[in-house]
C-alpha cells in the first residue's frame, strides 16, 4: 500500500481519542479506505469506503473481534463511519470523505475555513497530487448516491462535471440533493424528477423550506411530474 493521508487538527478534540481501541481502528480505516473509485465482486466501492470484515479488522489491529464490534457500534452511533452488510463481505463508509477531498491546488486557508464547520473528525487523502482537474475532486457519484431516484444517471453526472466547479458549489448540490430527498419522501417515485433532470435546475433546490403549504405542494408536484414524463425518454 502506499501514499498518504492527512487528519485535521480536530483530531486532537475528538471524543474517541483517550480510548486506544477506537483510535487503532479509526485509524485502519481511514488507512484501508480507497482514495478511487472502484468495483469489487460486482459492487461499485467509492472513496472514502472499504470492503473489509470484524475478522480483517481484529487481524490488523491485534483487537480482539468483540471490541472490533463495539468500536464500530459506537463510531456508527457518532456518524464517524457507517456500516453496509453484503452476502460475502462488507463494505465501510467513512463519513465526511469526499466532502473534504480536494486537490493541492485549493489554499489551506479556503479548505481550512470549509473545515471549521464541522465538529466531526476529517480526513484528507493525498494519494492524488498529481491530478490537476479540479473536478477530480469532488466525488459525484456520492453525490448521486443520495438521489431519491437512480435514473438518469450518465448524463446527470456529465451535468455535475460541468456545472460543479468549486468545494462551495459541491456542498450546496449535496445539501440540494438531501432537500429534494425529503422533499419525494414518501411520494410515487414516477413523479420524481431523473437526476439529470434534476441537474439542469438543482439551484432551485438549494434554499427551499421543506414544509411547504398544500396549494404550493400540488404545484410541484406537478411541475415534477411533467419533469419526470419527459426525463423518462433519458439513457441512465
């Protein structure tokens, strides 16, 4: 294995940091997790996450596999990782990757000032310097991940490509996606707009209130539902 990766100085304030076996495993993890995109048994395995097992862990670590199981419980419980079970493996989540994912070519201090946001631990992972497009950086099919509805994918993430040119921009399509998320929650996913559909006008979602009045509600709707008779003609 090689390259790097780099933790933040919240590091120092985390709250698992006086427990040994929580900072090992943390720290396997982020050391384990892709820094590319890429397919394992069929299944597409983004940055930020690994495929791995309670044994696996144990076996790096020296930790024993019941305290493998408690420490993932609690990073789970304190949104530092999440947890996905498959048939033969499972697949490991670190949160707040790729938000934090940028190139060299962005200052310390735009990343830093993007950074002082959170109170959740970040990680950065160096292992692609030498990548100058811009656009390398933000990982969109995490992005695409959160989409409500999994159509309309290829050109939506040609979409992304070219609209999403700086870290302000990416954050406010991920806080636009989870609006529109709650937004479809519970409703028929035939009305709901394809994700490259959605990315010629995802703006209009940045800012929305989710409660919105019934008369406003049935005009979306079927604003949306027009939208989503003409993206149903759309290659995914």
């Amino acid at each position: 294995m090689q390259g790097w990766i780099k933790l933040h100085r919240k590091f120092a304030e985390w709250e698992w940091k006086t427990s040994p076996k929580h900072v090992t495993i943390f720290l396997d993890l982020l050391l384990q997790a892709n820094h590319k995109d890429k397919k394992y048994r069929g299944t597409d395995i983004g940055k930020g996450q690994l495929t791995t097992s309670y044994d696996a862990i144990s076996k790096r670590t020296g930790t024993s596999i019941r305290n493998v199981r408690t420490v993932l419980k609690d990073l789970i419980s304190t949104h530092e990782v999440t947890y996905q079970s498959m048939r033969h493996f499972s697949i490991i989540t670190i949160c707040n990757w790729c938000s934090y994912q940028v190139d060299d070519t962005i200052s310390d201090r735009q990343v830093t000032s993007k950074r002082q946001a959170s109170d959740k631990l970040v990680t950065t992972n160096k292992n692609d310097k030498k990548e100058k497009n811009v656009n390398n950086t933000y990982d969109f099919e995490a992005a695409y991940k959160l989409y409500p509805l999994k159509k309309g994918k290829s050109k939506g993430l040609q979409s992304c490509k070219s609209k999403i040119k700086s870290l302000e921009q990416y954050n406010q399509l991920l806080k636009a996606i989870k609006n529109y998320a709650k937004i479809r929650k519970g409703e028929d996913s035939k009305y709901s707009l394809h994700f490259s559909t959605f990315m010629n006008q995802w703006e209009d979602f940045t800012n929305i209130e989710i409660e919105i009045d019934p008369a406003a509600a049935f005009i979306l709707k079927y604003a949306q539902k027009q939208g989503a008779e003409i993206g149903e003609c759309e290659l995914n």
